[in-house]
C-alpha cells in the first residue's frame, strides 16, 4: 500500500495479493476519506499491481501490471491520453524528472534493463540508457541528473536531457537507495576493517563536482533510507537506534537508543517536529526531533489568579528558589 498527497486530497494505491487459483480482482487506487478512514476506489486496474500516480501539469500518470503506462487526463477518465506499452510486467514506479517521464524496463526474463525517458505530452522516446541488469534501488533524480544504483556496488549518473552517462560512482557495497536534498547525495557504504572512516559509513557528495563533502563511521548497517530535514539527516540503523547527523560537518546533534529491542520496519516520514515510523511488532513511534520553544509565563498574572503553584515553578527555572 502506498499514499499519494496531491493537493488536499490523499490518494493510497493498494495491491491485489490474491493468488491465480483464487482469482485477481486488480489493484486500485482510491480516495481516502480522512474523517471516517473510508476509502473510495477511483481508478481500477485487471491486473495485481500498478505504481503510484504521479501528478503533473493537470495530468496523472500511472503504471500496470499489464506493462502499461498511462496518462490520464484525471484518475476517474476511463480513455488515455496516451498509452506506453513496456516489456516487462513489474511495475516500477515512474518518476519526473526534468520533463520528462522516467523509469526503468525491459525483458522479464533477461536482466538487461533500459532506463527510458518519455515525453510527458505525447508519450514517444526522448532518450533510452541500456543497462545490463535491473537496478538495484529505486530511482533517484532531479532535473539534472538520474542516480542509478546498479548491483548494490556502483551509483550510474544519466544527464536527464540527454541519457548520457555523465558519472559512475563505484564502491564496495551500497546499502540503501540514495537520498538527494538540493545539491548534496547522501548514501551508506561499505568501507573496510582498516578504513578511518568506519566500516560502515554514510557519505555526503557535491553534485556540482561529485567530490566527496564528507564521510562518517555510523558504526551499524544502515538499509532505511535517511530523512533530510533542516540541516539535519535523521537515520535509523540496524539496531532501531534513530540519529541526527549535521549536514554539514556530519557531526551527531543527538541520538536515541532504542531499549525495547523492536525492528524498525518502515521508512522514516517527517512530519512537522516529528520522525515518524513503524515496527517489527506493529508499533507506530512518534519522535520529537527539535525542543519545543518554551514562552515562559508571567508571574504577575499567576499570582493575580492565585496560581501560586504555577508561579513558584516559573521562579524555580529562573533559579529563585527563595
């Protein structure tokens, strides 16, 4: 299952998990009703599975288990605008990046692999990059370049307007799909015994040059993505300890340790002043990740409403115990 905002509207995309003999119903994307939980099916598919939509410029964009990209001109218009017809029958998501609709294809029973841009308002090819096996994470873009991460070992960099190949970052292993906040790409390595920066390190490159702004020894495999939020990358290691690093100098600004031994399943979601994710044992945590500003009282006013224990508690964190 996976959730969509767009606007005001939340959109959740829900797989069919039936099996053949029992028959698939299709995947769907719907409407989630926020007051009462309900969920309205809004756009249907025969098949299992299919991506999330994709919103842009006044038109939705959608991949099937059918090998099927669509674009519609709404998510309740039953006849495309266009169609794609793709080889394989995985749904990998799509992606804009650029101008251009992203994503990768090919033989479902070969590894050989494109990554094919499409013109978002006709469909046609502007530029396919073969690779020689699927990638390894999900894509990662913006409008200037596409990161593919090819056997968890070595990060491909495309030109988005071209398909070029402008960069090939290689390292021994990678363990989790890079994030990218502005100019800077974050990702976990491997490094070695002897290595100073740790055998398990986090690196933080300069796409303006692809030079290495930093590397940190984390001291865990690190495989959920971070969040990159406000100077800071949260991350949650193997071990379900949850981390705030500095973006940059990569210093740690705190840590929490976490006591109940519960896996941390899910990615991390930042919402306000709080890191959100859930666990191993079905379990949703909720972590304030800045100290709230505290507006202190006034005493006068306390006093005036005979709040004398308010009051002493304000002169108590000024000091004035007396």
């Amino acid at each position: 299952t996976y959730f969509t905002l767009h606007g005001e509207t939340v959109y959740v995309t829900v797989q069919d998990t039936h099996s053949l003999v029992e028959g698939i119903t299709g995947g769907f994307t719907g409407k989630v009703n926020l007051e009462n939980g309900e969920i309205e099916p809004v756009w249907l598919t025969t098949s299992y599975d299919l991506t999330s939509p994709i919103f842009v410029d006044n038109k939705v964009f959608l991949r099937t288990a059918e090998s099927r990209i669509l674009c519609l001109s709404d998510l309740t218009d039953p006849k495309p605008v266009w169609e794609y017809q793709c080889q394989s029958w995985w749904a990998a998501p799509l992606n804009y990046f650029g101008e251009y609709i992203i994503f990768a294809d090919g033989d479902p029973m070969l590894e050989d692999t494109d990554v094919i841009a499409l013109d978002k308002t006709s469909g046609k090819v502007v530029w396919t990059f073969p690779l020689q096996t699927r990638p390894s994470q999900h894509l990662v873009g913006d409008n200037r370049y596409v990161y593919i991460v090819i056997h968890n070992k070595c990060i491909v960099v495309l030109d988005v307007k071209t398909g070029h190949q402008v960069q090939e970052i290689t390292l021994p292993k990678i363990y989790c799909k890079p994030v990218l906040a502005g100019t800077m790409l974050y990702y976990f390595a491997r490094g070695s015994r002897e290595d100073p920066d740790g055998y398990y390190q986090l690196h933080a490159v300069d796409t303006e040059n692809f030079t290495p702004k930093y590397k940190k020894d984390v001291g865990a495999r690190v495989r959920i993505p971070p969040v990159v939020e406000d100077d800071y990358i949260y991350i949650a290691d193997e071990q379900s300890n949850i981390r705030a690093i500095s973006t940059v100098d990569g210093n740690d600004a705190w840590s929490l340790t976490n006591a109940e031994e519960d896996v941390i399943l899910t990615n991390l979601h930042h919402a306000g002043n709080k890191l959100l994710y859930g666990t191993y044992l079905g379990k949703v945590y909720s972590v304030t990740i800045h100290q709230p500003d505290q507006n202190e009282e006034d005493v006068t006013k306390l006093l005036e409403a005979e709040d004398f224990t308010s009051a002493a508690a304000v002169y108590a964190l000024r000091g004035e115990f007396d």
